[in-house]
C-alpha cells in the first residue's frame, strides 16, 4: 500500500495519507487529502512538483542509536561484539530497506509506489536549487528582481554617470 508523509498544509507537521484518501493532522486536526494514484510518480501528489529523487528509506537515528547501544555494551562488557553486530545489523537494514521518493521542492516522502525504482537519484544541484525556490516563498530571500526592471535600472545608473562625465568635462574645458 503507498502513502505519503509530508507537511500539513495548515501547520506543516508531518502527516501520512494515503493517496485519493484524507487524513486530519495530529497537531492542528485540518483534514488533508491527497489525489488518488495509480503508482506512477510523475509529480509530488503533496505540491505537484514534477522533481522527485529516489532515497533509501534508512532512519539515521536509528542507524546510530544502534551503533550508540553497541559502543556503550562494549564499554559495560568490554567486548567488541556487541558493537560489531550493530554495525553489521545497520548495514543489513541498509539494504534490505526498501527505497522512497522524496520531492525536491516539499520534502514529502512518497512509499510503496512502483514507480519508485525507476526515479533518478539525488542531485545536490536540484536540491539547492529548490531550496531557494523555498526560502523565497517563505519570504526569506527577497524576490527575483524582474528582469526588464533591473535592466531599467542599470540604464538609469548609466545615464546619471554619463551626465556625470558631461558635466565635468564641461568644467574642465
Ligand atoms: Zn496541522
Ligand atoms: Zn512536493
């Protein structure tokens, strides 16, 4: 069965609906719907970005809880074993985890669709790029200037330093 975790629309804490159903979030109880899927993966259901990147579904945290558990054994027992099985369950898990789709611009997690396995891998350039997408619609970066405005602008500068110019040269001869 495929769900999606992503961020309520109301209070952006994480919530998990499965697609063409609805669930109410757990914090500020505002329903939030998903359209129905049929396990292709062309856009983000969440915020329909079409840019969406195939991630191992591995929990980090657990990852070093596990790791952190078997360091504090081999301390208590003082052997090695406990701590090489963790490391050896961490990478087990590590592959036998299935695989999930994360959009780049929202951030909601897609699984169990099908379609997971043939989205691309995660490119550091397209996440930077979404990641300004997203300060600036959080008002956190100032707008793109328009670019006839700016170049409105720098033409302006260039006349006022032009008639600077003129009015020296004038006082010079
Ligand atoms: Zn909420
Ligand atoms: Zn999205």
């Amino acid at each position: 069965m495929s769900s999606v975790v992503f961020g309520c629309r109301e209070c952006g804490k994480g919530v998990e609906v499965t697609p063409g159903e609805q669930a109410q979030c757990p914090v500020c109880l505002t329903h939030n719907d998903l359209p129905a899927s049929d396990g292709t993966l062309n856009a983000c259901l969440a915020c329909s970005c079409d840019e969406i990147y195939r991630h191992r579904d591995f929990n980090q945290k657990l990852g070093l809880a596990l790791i952190g558990i078997g360091a504090i054994a081999w301390f208590v027992w003082t052997t090695f074993w406990p701590l090489a099985i963790a490391a050896v369950l961490d990478v087990v898990l590590y592959f036998t985890l299935p695989d999930v789709g994360i959009c780049y611009r929202c951030k909601a997690h897609h699984r169990g669709f099908s379609a997971i396995t043939s989205l691309p891998g995660f490119d550091l350039e397209r996440h930077e790029h979404y990641k300004h997408v997203r300060a600036r619609e959080e008002g956190q970066l100032p707008p793109r200037p328009e670019k006839g405005a700016s170049d409105a602008d720098t033409k302006t500068d260039q006349d006022n330093a032009s008639g600077a110019d003129g009015t020296e040269k004038t006082n010079d001869t």
